[in-house]
C-alpha cells in the first residue's frame, strides 16, 4: 500500500505547492481523497494512472478540496472503459458534479455512483474486496468530512503444521488456504482456512482529515492508524486565527495523533504563506508533541508496512 500526495496546501493553488490531495494505492487500485484544481497535473507526475481510480472522497464543497473533481472525471474519460466510479463527499456533492457536467457539456463514458453524508446515515461509507472507508463530521465552518480508509483483515499465519496433520499435501492447496479460500481433499473432506491458520491479523488504516478543529470524531477516526493525514494549517503562534477559521496548528494535529496512537503523522494543507524555508519552523513546532511526524510535500510517497502482530 503507498499514499502520494498530489498536494499539500490549502487555501490556494501555488507556485510552489499544489492544494491538498491524497491517492492511496492498494492491490493496483486508486482511491483518492480531496481535489483541488489541478490535482490531475500531480496525479500523472506520479504515474498513478487513473483507470485505476475507484473513489474520490470530498471533504467539504470548499473550492480549494473539490474545483479538481471535474478533471479527474475528463481525465478518466480518455480511456477505454474505465469502469464505474465512486464520488463520496457532503449533502451537494452529486448537484455540484451534475450541473457543472450539464454546463460545461464534458465526456464521460462510465457510471458515478454519488453517496453523500446524512447525520442518520451508516458509518461505514464505502466498501469493496480490498478496504472500508468510515466517515465521520469534522468542526468546520461548514459540514467537513474526515475519512478512515482500512484494508480488510489478513488470514491467519499459516500453520504448515496443521495442514499436513489434516491431511492437505504442500502445493497449490496451501496456496489457497493462505488466500483464504476453502478446499477440498480427494477423500470429500473440506478443509476451511480456520483449521490451518492463527488469529486474524489486522488490515493497514489511514487516516486523512483536513479543515477541522480537534474533536472526538477525529480522535475517533485517526484511532492507531497506520498514517494519519491531518492538516496543520498554521504555526502555535498563529493560533488565535485558526481558532477564529476553524484550522488546526501543527502543535493541535500533532498532539490529535500522539492521542491517537497513529504510527505517524504527515501534516498538510499548509497556508500559502509558509514557503520552502519556513517548513522547518512547522516541523520543529510539532515534534515536541508527537515524533513521529512529517510535513507534507506535493508528490511525497509513504509506503505503509504491515504492522508486527
């Protein structure tokens, strides 16, 4: 699994910083969360490749997180049948993608399934073969979404051990019970992945949260995950303007992921009048809070190992 951050400001597209955006590619496949404009530039630099794109999951209908949804969907156009995709994002996230569709008279040449938040709504927002994305309400000036990405739980260790005193011969059948599937001997008895695997082990989480103030919902959210995206929008000393904006300081989103218990922390959705050399300023605030820490730049790359268990 790897996240590439196709950006990591906030507020306004820069010289020197893209807008905040995330792309997590899991098993071939891309899920993205947040897009401002231009996002597509940077998800090609990457070489990610948008066939691949499942889902694209909006945290609020402020333009710095969604004026990019409409390149990515003519970007996704240009290929031969890309297959269906997923828009998660607040109450107007299908109206905003349909009107400017309908205005701006774009291509598309696949399904858009729109699943928007309602407060009596599931949890659980999204689900396919390989993860889950949970979602949660952020404190923002306006409803702001933060989102939980998990990969499902891995089989059991395998225990060749136990496979054998059962009968199943090493080959291909151990292949599929390490997979997971049920197989049958030659004698009729079936074996299941239980009989000849330990515990469960857990799946890789990822936290992504941006525009919000700190709150039990993103607590929640970035509980022991692996990597836990937050914004850090301003220095401790600027502390009364985001208050006063609804943003969080390094030093808040540092300590929201000691909390937590997240494996590490990458800080993004950087004000535009931070530069290059200020970063160190941000990164030195925000370690006396939690160690495990990174800021976030445009087209960094976190590749997320599977924890020891």
């Amino acid at each position: 699994m790897e996240c590439v951050l196709l950006g990591s400001g906030g507020m306004m597209p820069m010289p020197y910083r893209f807008l905040t955006s995330l792309a997590v590619r899991h098993q071939g496949q891309l899920y993205v969360f947040d897009a401002g404009e231009g996002c597509q530039i940077n998800l090609k630099r990457a070489k990610l490749g948008i066939k691949s794109l499942r889902l694209v999951a909006v945290s609020h209908l402020h333009a710095d997180h969604c004026l990019g949804v409409p390149g990515l969907l003519m970007l996704r156009a240009q290929v031969t049948d890309p297959g269906p995709l997923t828009i998660l994002g607040p109450p107007g996230i299908g109206r905003f993608v349909s009107q400017l569709r309908e205005l701006l008279g774009f291509f598309i040449n696949y399904p858009i399934n729109f699943v928007e938040w309602s407060e009596a709504g599931p949890e659980v927002a999204y689900e396919d073969e390989l993860v889950r994305i949970r979602w949660g309400p952020l404190e923002h000036s306006t409803l702001c979404l933060g989102y939980r990405f998990e990969e499902h739980p891995r089989p059991g260790k395998f225990r060749p051990e136990a496979a054998q005193a059962l009968g199943v011969a090493e080959g291909p059948l151990w292949g599929k019970l390490q997979r997971g599937e049920r197989v049958m001997l030659e004698n009729g008895i079936t074996i299941i992945p239980d009989q000849v695997a330990g515990p469960a082990r857990p799946g890789r989480h990822i936290c992504y949260a941006v525009d919000t103030r700190p709150n039990r919902s993103l607590d929640k959210l970035c509980q022991g995950v692996d990597v836990a995206f937050l914004e850090g929008m301003f220095l401790p000393e600027d502390h009364e303007e985001a208050e006063e904006k609804m943003h969080m300081t390094v030093v808040e989103a540092a300590q929201v992921a000691a909390n937590a218990g997240a494996g590490l922390a990458v800080l993004v959705h950087i004000s535009p009048r931070y530069v290059e050399e200020d970063l160190e300023k941000l990164t030195a605030a925000a370690v006396q809070k939690f160690e495990a820490l990174k800021i976030g730049r445009d087209l960094g790359r976190y590749s997320i190992l599977y924890r020891e268990v």
